[in-house]
C-alpha cells in the first residue's frame, strides 16, 4: 500500500509548543485514521503542522501526491503556476463556520432579529460558483446530508449543526486530496450523527483520504481503522482501531471526586418568588417559517429541567426568550420569576439572575482577552469584559479555574487555546455568580472524558444547593444529571 503521507523527525515552529519530542506518523493511502487526546493535547496543532501552516525547525513533511505534482510543474516550466499543498488538504472544526459568514461583525442577538438577519446571505449564495448538480460527483453524500433542504434558508439562523453539513459539502465541492473533521459529530443529535457517520463512510471509499480529531473513543466515526493518540506532548501509540480502542477506554477517565465551596461566592438574601420561568402558547419562528407552537411550560422554583429535541426544533431559541436575547420574547407571553415579561424590568434584571452557556454563544465570543477575564464578565453579562472586578470577584473566578482544573490557562488569551478550552472557561463564566437559574445549552461539546466528568460533578453540587433552578440541554441521555426529574421535549 502506498504512503499518502510521512512525518520524520518533525519539530515545528510554534510558540508556545505542546509538543515535547519530533513528531513521527506514516499513514498508508486508503487508511482512515483518528486521532484522539485530551483537551489541550495538542490535536488541532497537529492538524494543522499537517497542513502546512507552520515551518519546520527540523525533520521533514512528505506528500508523495505531492511531491508528484510538484514535479509535473518543474518539468513544464509553469512554476508560476504551482499550487499550494493548502490547495489538497482541508480541515474542518466548530471555528471553520468563520468561513461561512463574518460573524466576528456580527452579535449574538442579531441571530433572533427578524429585520437584521435578512442582510445575512442564503445558503443557496454561499454556494454560488459551485455546480450542485443532482447527479455530481458527491450526490449520494449530499442526499444524506439534506443539503438540498437547507438551500432557501439564511446562514445565521442555521443551527451548528446544519452549519457543519454546509461545510462538509463546499469542501467537498473543492475536490481535496484530504480533509481532516475535527470534532465531527460535535452538537449533532442521533440522527444527523448516523447521516453524517453514514457519509463519512461513504466518504472513506472515494479517492479522498481521511483523518479525524476526537476527545474521545465514544466518538470515533465508524470508518475509523487505525488510531493515534496525542499526550503528554507526544505520540503515544499508533495502531489499528480493533488493537488500539479497548485499552484506551480502560485508562482514559479518571473520575476524581471534587468539592465545591459555595460558602465564597457571594451570599445574597433568598428572593421570594414562586415560578422562575412561566410560558404560555409560546410560537417558534424564524422570519415567516414556524418551527413550533402551542408551547405551554412552567419552572417552578428549585426544579431541575432537560429540554431536548433534535436539532433546528427551536431549544435554542426558546431559551433566547428566557436569557432576554430575544426581541421576540416582548410579544410572547412570559414570566421570569413571577414577573411578567415587559413591565419595566431592564434585560439586566433578568440576566443578573440567570446564568448560561451555549454553543450559539461559544460562536460569537471572539475577545482577545485572557481566559481570566472571560470569567470575569460572567459577573456583569457580557461579551468582554468592559468593568473593574472587585478582589473578591477576581478571587471567585480563579478558584473556579483551580475547581475545573485549568488554572494553566488564566493568563492565556482566550482565542489561542482550543474549542475544548474554551468550552470550559465558559463553562466557569456561566457559573461565576452561582445563579439562581442555570441554563446549559449542550454544555460539554467537545469535552475529553476527565473533563466532562469533572463538569457533570460541578453541576451536581450546584444542583444539591436549596432552591437553585436548572434547564440543562443535550443530546446524549447519559449527560443529564441525576438531579433532573422533568422533561420537555420539542
């Protein structure tokens, strides 16, 4: 079988470097290999060391397809001409939706504005210049993607899911050599995770060769056969899937108990009220498209919710009417703790109360700001951090970063650790003023599996505290806490 790709000896010119000895990695064409580590291992700096992004302090990157390439130019004089190795090789992530529109000139809230989202380009623009033809080359995997169905809507009011299968199929429509998915099924509900595996396999029989960054052996695609694992600043193993899966399983979790102290955030006076959340006949729209209707639900104080459905049902949005994100929400009727929407509370009052995360939000959070202070804006609800913390405020963020185990990233910019990170230091920002309601929307994607424990751990001991209140949103059962006794399902 023949070399698609060789790392020897490679020491690449990264500041900061994860990597703590040259990298070596042979993949044989036809191999569809994942490779796995935890948050910060250095997986998606490694992806793009493959890519080419970065010079070599030593060793050398070969690409025979390449090399071959390169060599047809040479020979025909067309060296103005030569094409880039970026050219073949493409990697898809949760930050590759920057691609699809700008949304660092966007903001959260526009997302829910009717009048603002109609300047955001239609699917069907986004693909202006590519032949979409039925019976192309990639039809089968565009079929099982739904592309088609997607083709009238506006691209900011896609959910991240549907976002990823645009992705998939303009990069498909470029015609790589090969494309590396990092964290492919990430805020996927079963069935688009089954269409998208399904097309991945698909995918693995073509000419275009595969490679997948996972946190996890729960979730590697099912055309996987070979693995490598990244820890400790190296490559730890490389070997087929069947050899290589089992023994990661066994070693991989560490499930260290952790405590909480609540005793240091702030101690306000308990607020009395009955109903934290009241709606009535609630509507789901995206400009004249109705996703649902008739939604009837109350949380009463101290109640612990799932809200679940697949993706596009809305759950983001409803929980946009409860976070005043929403400027829909002023024509719905709804109660937050037992006031009634609209009657002169600022959306500072409500949020003050509430604390959230969210993919949506994971999108737009685009600050050059130290993870610290991310925390840090947690306390006045905003995207950036525009206000002085007291001490008292500083000290409850960082021991939040101590509880998660991050302490490493305080100083580090937010936009230069990984998505895995990022999750988790907004994960610490929705926590920061130990609310009275805590809403979170898909909580622990793309979280290794010590992390995703540690998070679960986090939101049992906030759940166990008197009369907090907590709408907690996944796709995966196993996810919810113990502590969730009422569904709602959309």
């Amino acid at each position: 079988m023949k070399t698609f790709l060789c790392l020897q000896n490679v020491v690449p010119r990264l500041y900061e470097s994860p990597f703590t000895e040259p990298l070596n990695w042979e993949i044989k064409k036809d191999e569809v290999w994942s490779v796995m580590g935890k948050n910060g291992s250095g997986k998606t700096l490694f992806s793009q060391v493959i890519c080419g992004q970065y010079n070599l302090i030593e060793g050398e990157l070969h690409y025979p397809f390449f090399e071959k390439i390169k060599s047809d130019y040479l020979e025909s004089g067309e060296t103005d001409k030569m094409p880039h190795l970026k050219e073949f090789i493409k990697l898809v992530s949760f930050n590759s939706v920057y691609s699809i529109a700008d949304f660092k000139e966007m903001y959260y809230q526009q997302r829910f504005n009717s009048m603002e989202t109609e300047w955001s380009p239609s699917v069907e623009e986004f693909f202006t210049g590519y032949n979409l033809n039925p019976s192309g080359k990639y039809h089968d995997i565009f079929e099982i993607l739904n592309i088609d169905k997607l083709l009238t809507r506006r691209l900011i009011q896609l959910s991240s899911g549907e976002l990823r299968k645009l992705l998939i199929a303009k990069v498909l429509l470029e015609k790589p050599r090969m494309i590396i998915f990092d964290n492919p099924f990430i805020g996927l509900d079963a069935s688009s995770c089954k269409q998208l595996d399904e097309a991945f396999y698909q995918l693995s029989k073509s000419d275009i060769q595969l490679i997948f960054l996972v946190p996890s052996p729960n979730d590697l695609p099912s055309a996987t056969s070979h693995m490598l694992e990244l820890a400790d600043g190296k490559v730890m193993a490389a070997k087929e899937c069947c050899f290589f899966k089992p023994e990661l399983e066994k070693r991989l979790l560490n499930k260290t108990d952790i405590s909480i102290d609540w005793s240091r955030f702030p101690q306000h006076a308990p607020t009395a009220y009955k109903i934290a959340v009241k709606m009535e006949n609630i509507e789901i729209f995206y400009g004249k498209q109705v996703i649902a209707k008739g939604i009837n639900w109350e949380i009463k104080k101290g109640e612990k919710w799932a809200l679940l459905g697949p993706n596009g049902s809305g759950k983001s949005t409803l929980l946009s009417y409860i976070f005043a994100d929403n400027p829909q929400a002023y024509s719905k009727k709804l109660t937050l703790f037992d006031r009634e929407r609209g009657t002169g509370e600022s959306i500072w009052d409500i949020k003050k109360r509430i604390g959230f995360t969210s993919s949506e939000m994971h999108l737009y959070y685009r600050e050059n700001v130290s993870c610290l202070k991310v925390v840090e804006s947690g306390f006045f609800d905003s995207i950036g951090l525009y206000r002085q913390c007291s001490a008292e405020q500083t000290q409850i963020a960082e021991y939040l970063l101590e509880v998660l185990k991050i302490t490493h990233l305080k100083n580090r910019s937010f936009l230069n650790i990984s998505s895995g990170e990022q999750r988790l230091v907004l994960f610490a920002r929705s926590l920061v003023k130990n609310p009275e309601l805590l809403i979170l929307d898909e909580p622990f994607h793309g979280l290794d599996d010590e992390n995703k424990n540690r998070c679960l751990q986090v939101v049992k001991l906030y759940c166990k505290q008197p009369d907090k209140s907590l709408i907690f949103v996944t796709h995966h059962q196993e996810e919810i806490p113990d502590s969730v006794d009422r569904y709602l399902k959309l």
